[in-house]
C-alpha cells in the first residue's frame, strides 16, 4: 500500500517563481504558493521522474508545532500520483482510505474519498490525472481533511497558478496525462472517441474499484422479519468514476423493497474508474447489493 513519500534521487532542482530559495530549504514556515519542479537526469534511464511541488499559502496545525501542508504532482516510471503531504495526523475511514472535502474558486465544496498514506500524514487523489487537470482550469483550491477523535476539519489553501506551463514536464514522463478528462471538480466532461464508447467489463484493461459508498438503508419492516436479499443494479460508471446519471437499473432483485436503497447506495459511490488502454473509460458494470438482517 502507499506509504509515506518515498526518498527520490534529485541532481537537478528548479525553482519556479521563487528567488532566492534553496533546494534544501524546507522550513515549515517558508512562504508558500509557487512551484518547485524536480527532475531525474536524461542520463539516468533508470529513474524516469518528474515532480511538481507546491506548498500551501497558509500554515496548520501539526502534532507538535505549525507546518505547511505541500502538494506533490509527480509522474515516476509513467506512474502518475498527485499528493498532499498534510503534516497533520489524518483519522481514516476504513483501511488506507480516508474523506477530504475540496473547493475549487468559490464552487460548492465536494466530498471525496482519497486513498491515506500508511504514516496517516498524506493523501492521494484517486484520479490523479483529473485532479491535475482540475488544477490547471481552477488553480484555487481548498483542500479540507480531517485530523482523528473529532477534532475540527483542517483546511491548506493552494494557488496552483501557471501549472499549465509545466505539464508537458509530466506529460514527458507520463504521455497518458493528456489523454484523462478535466475534472473532479464538475466541469467540462470528457471529449473524444474514446470517451463517447461504454465499455462492458470483460473489455477493460482494468475493472473499476469500489472506493466508498454508504451503508445501505435497510428497510426496518423487512429487517423485523429477518428478511435478507440481494439486488443488483447494472450502470455505466464514468471517466471520474460516479454513477452516469439515468443509467442504474435493477436487473434483478429479491424483494422490490430492497430496489430504492440498492439505487441510493449506487448513486453515491465513488469507483476508481475502469482503464483500457491506458486511459480512464466509461464502463456498464452489475453491481450487487447485499442486504443482511444480521448486520
């Protein structure tokens, strides 16, 4: 699983916007907002990489002393990630997953679920070429988690302006960058052939993953009488895998009681999108909703 930021040979650091900063200067404390790319030398074959960082416009609280929140866009051997090293303690909502809430410029704050370093400091955006692309069309964002045992929500401010002049430093590592649609954050959809084409499972490279989803609400007349069952629901999950609007239909149920919170569950997941071919695509799945009176 995804562990703390792993150490990367830098021979080269460029300072983007910055004077006078050192490569080795990372007081928690330095001004944030402008990016800093690091790339591995042409002669070094074996360590393919490019990374982009940027660290937050204000300061958090830390578990001992205020730190800078940074985020890392970085494509290593044609793997994409984009992270956010939140220098706090992260609560988790299940095994290395964990919520964030993002705003993008004044838009209506969006919830997610992203994937949680195993040291709970970082998180990673499950679609990360999205994200990117999010950032270069909306460079403000807030970016809100959530430390354990109740405590208020933390949020790191960014201004990703002018990324757009460096993603062909990603693209030259990862060619597929250009090929994933703009958003997590509800704009433009996805434009080509590719993204036109619903896929059926057995025809991907990948199968979408479920990420989160909620408990599904089990009728209590049912439950009473201990009656279990299953549905399941056939949709189309899209390039930033969510449920297409219109398309959930139960192919097959148990009890017709069960059909309306099969669909909410559905409505509500979040999937890490189906790929073929190396690029997120629109897939038709079955998905089955269990319900169990002993739950």
């Amino acid at each position: 699983m995804r562990s703390k930021l792993p150490f990367i040979l830098l021979l080269l650091v460029v300072p983007i916007g910055v004077e006078g900063q050192q490569p080795g200067d990372r007081s928690p404390l330095r001004q944030g907002g402008a990016w800093v790319l690091t790339m591995a030398p042409a002669g070094r074959p074996d360590q393919p990489s490019v990374t982009l960082e940027l660290d937050a416009l204000n300061v958090v609280r830390g578990p001992i002393v205020d730190v800078r929140p940074a985020l890392y866009l970085r494509c290593d051997n044609e793997k994409l990630e984009a992270l956010v090293v939140t220098g706090a303690v992260l609560d988790r909502d299940s095994d290395y997953r964990t919520t964030v809430r993002l705003r993008w410029a004044d838009r209506a704050p969006v919830e997610e679920t992203w994937w949680r370093s195993t040291d709970y400091s970082a998180v990673f955006a499950p679609a990360p070429a999205a994200f990117i692309h999010q950032l270069v069309s909306t460079p403000q964002l807030v970016l809100e988690f959530r430390p354990p045992r109740g405590a208020a929500p933390i949020a790191a401010q960014f201004d990703g302006a002018d990324l757009g002049a460096y993603i062909a430093r990603l693209e030259s590592r990862c060619p597929n960058l250009t090929d994933h649609p703009p958003s997590t954050g509800h704009l433009a959809p996805a434009s080509g052939a590719w993204a036109d084409t619903v896929y059926a499972e057995a025809d991907v490279d990948e199968k979408p993953e479920l990420l989160s989803s909620p408990p599904a609400e089990y009728p209590w007349i049912l439950r009473r009488a201990g009656i279990q069952g299953t549905v399941v629901v056939r949709v189309v999950i899209d390039t930033l895998g969510r449920m297409e609007p219109g398309s959930p239909r139960v192919v097959s149920s148990s009890n017709p009681a069960f059909d309306e919170p099969a669909l909410k569950v559905v409505r509500e997941a979040v999937f890490r999108p189906a790929r073929a071919h190396g690029r997120a695509v629109r897939v038709r799945v079955r998905v089955p909703i269990a319900f169990n009176a002993d739950r």
